[in-house]
C-alpha cells in the first residue's frame, strides 16, 4: 500500500491474540480453510502453481523461497483474526482515537508575516475519534495513499497545530517528506 496505509496495518496487527502460523504448511493450510478449501484460489494468490499448494498441505515442501515465503506471511498477516482487528479499529474511531508518531516535514500556509518554510518536525501527537475514524473509514474505501496522508495532515493540523481551535484559526498544514510514521490504536 503506502508508508501511512502500511503503518495502519501494523497498528491493528498489534492487537493480536494469536501469534500468526509459523511454518510454511501451517500458513498454506490456514489460507486454503480462508478460501473454502480451494487450493486453486491459494495457488493464484501466491503466484504458484496449484500442486505446489497442494504439496504444502501436505507438508511435502517445508522451506519456501524468500518471495514466496515473504507474500505467505503477508496474505497470512492480512487475514489473521479479523474480528480482534475489527475491534480495535471500531473502538479507535469511536472511543479512544490514536496516536500518530512521525517525522515528517511541515510547511504552512498562514496570515502574511509567519513563518511558513517547511522544516522537518518529529510529532508524536493523540488524535481524536473523528479523525481516526475518517483515517480508517478512507482507508477501508480504498483510498489511494495520497489521501490518507492528507487526512492524517487534518488530524494533525487540528489537534497539533492549531491545538483543537484554540490558536492559529486560517492555518493549513502541509505534511510532505514523510520519515516514518506510526500509528497506535
């Protein structure tokens, strides 16, 4: 996906009760029962041949290799215990929010007379249930990744910058060069 879509990801994988299946049969097997069965499905998903799959299942084959082994535990991570992530993002967009950390740069557009040269910024900043839930309502629609950081930029601008309406009323903020960033639900 993206730096800010991955990081959304990562931040509802942490809330697994489960560690994901380990080894590579494990893996197969989980994503076959995920497609009813169907190891043309899997096979397709993988990139590999049907009989591969079905040499897996049958722990035939133990050791993939690195690209396959590393799109396995992708498409694995991407379905693991969908209801524990299903939780913890319905109670970030309606209780409790989420906290975004990055370095990033950010520049302004403000009143004449202020500064608003871009400089790089390290925030670690709590953005409210709204915010959270327009982040993950746009991330589920499919937005693209340019999107996701413009709304991650609103969440900031609001909560950060002009500290919930309470200074700095025609300020814009905008959130380019992206270090990192990391999301907690």
């Amino acid at each position: 996906m993206g730096i800010v879509g991955d990081s959304l990801d990562r931040a509802a994988q942490a809330g697994f009760t489960r560690p994901i299946p380990k080894s590579a049969g494990a893996q197969v097997r989980y994503l076959v029962r995920q497609h009813k069965g169907s190891t043309k499905a899997v096979a397709a998903l993988l990139g590999v041949a049907q009989r591969t799959v079905e040499r897996y299942v049958k722990d035939q084959i133990k050791k993939p290799k690195q690209g396959l082994a590393e799109r396995l535990a992708a498409e694995v991570r991407r379905r693991w215990q969908p209801l524990v992530r299903k939780r913890a993002r319905d109670k970030a967009a309606k209780q409790t929010g989420m906290v975004i950390e990055t370095r990033a740069r950010f520049g302004f557009t403000a009143a004449p007379g202020t500064s608003d040269d871009g400089r790089m910024r390290r925030i670690t900043q709590h953005l409210a249930p709204e915010h959270a839930a327009r982040l993950l309502a746009a991330q589920d629609a499919g937005a693209p990744e340019t999107q996701l950081q413009k709304i991650a930029a609103e969440g900031l601008q609001e909560a950060y910058f002009k500290d919930g309406g309470n200074r700095a009323p025609g300020l814009l903020v905008e959130f380019t060069d992206i270090d990192y960033i990391e999301v907690n639900l």
